[in-house]
C-alpha cells in the first residue's frame, strides 16, 4: 500500500463527514472493527485445521500413506 500524506488523509476524513455525517462515523467504525476481528478469528481457525491435517498426514508412516 501506498504512504497516505496528512493531506489525504485529512480529506478521506472530511468526505466521510460529508457522506455520513459525525453520528454515524462511529458506528461506522466499530462495525469495521467487529469485521476485521471476525475474519481474523476465520483466519485463524482455518490456518489451525490446516496445520492439524498437515501434522497428521505428516505423522503417517510411508506404508500408511499408500
């Protein structure tokens, strides 16, 4: 990702004022939040199956792999 200058970062945050308006920003913001934490959380799951499936196939003798 690109740097974001204090210039465009202060006009994304004015045409959110404009789109939104300053109740709705928040909430928002914490749905944003509760988002990222969930597919986070998704991630996460998904990479610990992976690895348990990758352990187990890997814990296999060759004769049982066949």
């Amino acid at each position: 990702m690109g740097n974001i200058g204090t210039t465009e970062l202060i006009l994304i945050i004015a045409v959110l004022f404009l789109f939104f308006g300053a109740k709705k920003i928040p909430e928002l913001a914490q749905g944003l939040g509760k988002g990222i934490r969930e597919f986070r959380k998704a991630s996460r799951e998904i990479q610990d199956d992976n690895d348990t499936e990758t352990k187990k196939i890997d814990s296999k003798t060759p004769e049982q792999k066949g």
